[in-house]
C-alpha cells in the first residue's frame, strides 16, 4: 500500500525547503521504491530551489543518495527487495541510437518513474511533486525507475556511497572516461568543490604523474592537496593560465578539466592546456552563460579536443560499483568528501554553507 514520508520541498523559487508529508505510491511496472539512508547535498538542488532548473515547483529536492529497496514492481529484474542501492539519474534505455550502438553512457532515451509522488495532507494535498533529476532524494522514501537503481558492496556506508550517485561521479568520470587520463598526463583542474575534487582523485589513481589544483579557495586547496594533487594555484592571486605553465614546462597542462563551468574559466582552460591537449567542461554552466570571443585561428592552431561530460560518461552498472569496490579496498579516499551530516531539517542552512563554498558535501541521513 501507499507509504507516508517526511521530504524537503520546494515550494517557489528561492523560498527556503519545507519539510512536508508526502505521499509515495506503490511501484508500478518497471519501477521501485527506495527506503533512502542517505542523501548528499548537491549544488544542483540548490539550481533547482532557485529557480535555475526548470520552473516546475514544488520540487522534492534531493538526488545524490543510496538506501535499500523497499519494494518492487511488475517485470522489475535488475533489483530486488532489499538490495543495497546507489540511485542514478540516468536510466539507460538500451534502444536508442547511441545505446544500439554500444555507447550506453550517452543513452539518449533516458527515463524515471511515471508514477507521481504527491503532498499528503493540507491545502495542496494530492498536488503532485517534481522529483528533482527524477529522483527526489530528500525523503525517508521515494520513487524511481528500477534502471535508476544500481546494486553496490554495503559494506560502503551510505554516507559515501550516495555522493557517487552524481557529484563524485561526475569527476571522477570527467578524468577516467571523457578525458581518458592515462599515466605520465599533466593534469589541472579548475575548481575544487566535490566534483573537482573527484576529478583530482580520479587522475592520481590513473596515474598522472602532475596534477594542479586551481580553485580561489584555499581551504579547498589544502583538501585537494590530501586527494592527490601535487601543485595548487590560487586564482585569486596568480594568473592562472601563465600558472598553470609555468608548473609544467611552460608547455600547458595536457589535459584541463573545468569543473567551475564559468565562460571564465572555460577560456582559461583552453589556454592553459598544451597544443594538442584536451579541455573537459564538467562544471555545469550557469543559464544563458556564452564563451566569451575565441579567436577561430586559435581553436585550429592549438588543436586537440574540447570536450563536454555528461554525468563524468558513467554507465552506472559499470562504473559504481567499480568506485566502490576501490573505496573498499583503500585505493578512492571518498571519505574526504563528506563535510558533515546533517538532519532533514537542517537542511536551508546546509544550502547556505554549500552556497558559501564552506563544505564539500553535506549529507542528509534518515537511518
């Protein structure tokens, strides 16, 4: 039957999250309910309750989770009833152009739950919620696709494990898929939050022997010192791009991962890279943010690739549980990551820490 649960919602553009009852229905086919033990909080949510993505309030907010399966519906054959699971935002379709083409990641097709979760009780009760990246994680429960649900080790506390459902996947895939970092590569990241800080972390452990840190944060420096780079460069005080050369020959880095997403430091990322390097745009742009004017000679006289990452290129069913078995065994420090846990109800002053850049990720626990 139907289950209650407490859920961050949105309600209007900029206005702080409420805690609410909200119903869940009972999965349909194809589809699951996840009793959710931990959610991290993410930049996105905050797009979201500003305004930034979509206009489709109320929004339950929430996305970058893991819990264990509650319940399944008809045909469901990927998960079962209390399956350990990191969620996902990307279900692969498996029948489009690009999955037929044996490049799941770029699935064009993907798809969440049809089934709506609704407000519970008051004036709006039965209003139907939009479930923030078709997840809506911020809640004891919530209703996905069951391709949304991905079996990991449990032996990696939830804590960690749901910060690999977006942000952490997201750099660490920008380094080990979209820009391929093999070892002996130079690498800078511009940006330091959670997802640049994966993408240093995913560099080291593909073997780039150089890796600079750019943000304007020194406390997130010194952090990405500890994850494993071996130079930083303060924005706020050095040219970044003469920086960036000067820490690698004068030649320019040979890849340049942007997880700012700024026209700033996008034009400061083609520059700094080496001729014929690679840049990678993981950092998700700001509505209406253009490229400032790039000279057309200076993209064909530099050469290499410029590059966008979609969710870092992860296909889920290969990527997380890979991540967390190198958690596992030592090898991803994903603990570094979580700044702090936090109640539900704390969490508009987890949005204004994250807003200030004081945290890399807070987390949301329910168990």
């Amino acid at each position: 039957m139907p289950r209650t649960s407490v859920a961050a919602v949105a309600r209007a553009q900029g206005a702080p999250v409420e805690l609410v009852e909200i119903l869940v229905p009972d999965p349909g086919p194809g589809e699951v309910v996840v009793r959710v033990q931990a959610c991290g909080v993410c930049r996105t949510d905050l797009h979201y309750r500003d305004g930034l993505i979509g206009s489709d309030f109320p929004y339950l907010l929430g996305h970058e989770a893991a819990g264990i399966v509650a319940a399944v519906g008809d045909g469901v054959t990927e998960v079962a009833v209390g399956d350990y699971v990191i969620l996902n935002w990307r279900a692969v379709c498996g029948r489009c152009r690009a999955c037929r083409r044996g490049r799941p990641w770029y699935c064009f097709d993907t798809h969440h739950a049809s089934g709506r979760m609704t407000i519970a009780s008051g004036p709006d009760a039965g209003q139907a919620l939009s479930p923030a990246l078709g997840i809506g994680a911020f809640t004891e429960y919530t209703l996905v696709a069951a391709g949304q649900c991905t079996t990991v080790n449990p032996a990696a506390p939830p804590t960690v494990a749901g910060l690999v459902g977006c942000g952490l996947a997201a750099g660490l895939g920008a380094a080990l898929n979209t820009a391929g970092v093999s070892r002996g590569d130079s690498v800078a990241v511009i940006g330091c939050g959670a997802v640049g800080g994966a993408a240093i972390a995913g560099a080291r452990l593909a073997g780039a022997t150089t890796v600079i840190a750019v943000s304007r944060s020194a406390h997130k420096l010194a952090l990405a010192t500890d994850l494993g780079a071996t130079a930083t460069v303060n924005s706020t005080e050095s040219d970044v791009v003469q920086a960036v050369r000067t820490l690698t020959g004068g030649f320019g880095a040979d890849i340049v991962i942007d997880a700012a997403g700024t026209p700033e430091t996008w034009r400061q990322a083609f520059y700094a890279r080496d001729l014929a390097g690679t840049v990678v745009l993981v950092g998700l742009p700001a509505p209406g943010a253009r490229i400032p004017e790039l000279p057309l000679g200076d993209v064909f006289g530099r050469g290499g690739a410029l590059k966008a990452s979609w969710y870092g290129d992860c296909l889920p069913s290969r990527d997380f549980p890979m991540f967390i078995d190198l958690y596992l065994q030592g090898r991803l420090p994903l603990d570094m990551f979580v700044s702090e846990t936090i109640a539900p109800a704390d969490l508009n002053a987890a949005f204004d820490r994250l807003a200030a850049g004081a945290v890399l990720r807070s987390v949301v626990t329910f168990d």
